[in-house]
C-alpha cells in the first residue's frame, strides 16, 4: 500500500488539516496540488514541501467558483499528467445561534462549505471518468452527528456534503473511489472566523482543551488513500478521546 506518485488535489490547503494533509501526503511521495484563497500562506507550505524533498504547486483557489477548481484540477492534469484523487477541504464555521440573524455568514457556509464541495466533484468526475479511476474525499463534520446550539447551519452543510458523499458512493461503480472523513474537535483556526461572541466562547472554554492535532485527520485521509484500488473507505470518524 502506496501513495507513492499519486497525483492529490487539495483544497483549504493553506492551514489547519488541508496544509497537514498536503505535508503527510508529499511526505509519502504523492505530488499535491493546494489550493485555497490565501495565496501567500499556499506558498508558504507549497515551500516547506519542496524544501523537504516533496512535490508541491499551488494556485490561488476560492472554492466559491466553479471555473478556480476547474483551473486547479487542470494544474494537476498539466504537472502531474493525471489526477488520482481530489480532496474537498476547503470549510468556514462561522456558527451563531438562528436568532442572531447571521444571514451572510450561513450564504458563506453554504457556499464553500457545500456548494465549493459540489464543485470540486464537477471537477473531477470528467478526469476520472477519461482515466476510468479516481478518489473523491470530502472533508465532513462530527457536528453533523451530534448537533448542538449555534451550530445549526455549519452542521447542516457538512450533513449536505455526507448526503451527496454517500449518493455519489452509490452511483460511483467499481472504479470510483468515495470517501467522507468527519473530524471532530480539531485544533486550527476554525474558531477565528465566529463573530458571535458567545458562540466563540463556548467553543473556546467548552472544546478548546480537548482539541487534537488536524495531523490527526491527515493520517485519516493517507489511511484513506493507500488503501488497494478494490478497497473502498467510505466513512471515518477522528474525534479526541474526551469529546463526548
């Protein structure tokens, strides 16, 4: 089992577990592809993995239109000559209560969180299809398992992606692979982009001290990912032990 030369698209891959998913994954000799909207922090990471003998490129992706993950998935083709595998981690979380009426910030979360996710799918599927292999990952949520207050659109995007995940599972047939990992407490910068106060402090007091590494998920993902072609891993769950 090898990812050796596998050719992976990654998006939100400039932070948190999308840039320690591209670090693993070139670690193991596959040749990663970042994308995300921060282009200085992607050519940052793109330089760490090429200083430590691995193969990263990158381009300035904002998951949000279809044409950017069209033009990352055609880097991928263009340097690496194929694509085996796209990993569909670009997410926000600004999460607040309905009753703070945070209509921008649920449009955000289903923009990147759900549709940016449909179009790294529309992406893909044509190069899978002309290769006749591939790997969608999806990058869900243990706040689709168990909801709790403040986090009802965030959890209604990620249960959307774990939808769609488990259909395109069903219609994929012998040649395409699907996966959804559901990370739970992660430590990144997720708690950054809330501006409801008290929505932050509960995340900060109430699951900050229990938060894991997101190279944590990236192991999940490379477990994924290096399994034989006729082994499928459809589902993974990542939570810290004390979370309940």
């Amino acid at each position: 089992m090898s990812i050796a030369k596998k050719v992976v698209v990654i998006t939100g891959a400039s932070s948190g577990i999308g840039r320690a998913t591209a670090k693993l994954l070139a670690k193991h000799g596959a040749f990663v592809v970042l994308g995300s909207r921060s282009e200085s922090a992607l050519q940052a990471v793109t330089d760490e993995i090429n200083a430590a003998g691995g193969k990263a490129v990158f381009k300035k992706t904002d998951v949000r239109h279809r044409g950017e993950l069209e033009e990352l998935v055609a880097l991928a083709v263009e340097q690496g000559g194929k694509l085996d595998v796209i990993v569909n981690n670009a997410g926000v979380g600004p999460i607040s209560r309905f009753d703070a009426l945070c209509v921008e910030d649920w449009d955000l979360m289903i923009d990147i969180n759900f549709r940016g996710t449909l179009y790294g799918i529309a992406a893909a599927l044509p190069v899978f299809a002309h290769q006749g292999s591939g790997h969608v990952v999806n990058v869900v949520s243990t706040a689709g398992i168990q909801v709790s207050p403040t986090m009802g659109v965030y959890a209604a995007t990620k249960n959307a992606v774990r939808t769609a995940t488990e259909v395109l599972r069903q219609e994929s047939g012998p040649n395409l692979r699907v996966t959804e990992i559901s990370p739970g407490v992660i430590a990144t910068s997720f708690v950054d982009g809330i501006k409801d106060e008290t929505a932050k402090k509960m995340i900060d007091e109430g699951l900050g001290g229990i938060a894991i590494s997101p190279d944590a998920i990236a192991r999940g993902i490379l477990f994924a990912i290096e399994q034989p072609p006729e082994v499928d891993v459809g589902s993974i769950v990542i939570r810290p032990t004390a979370q309940s």
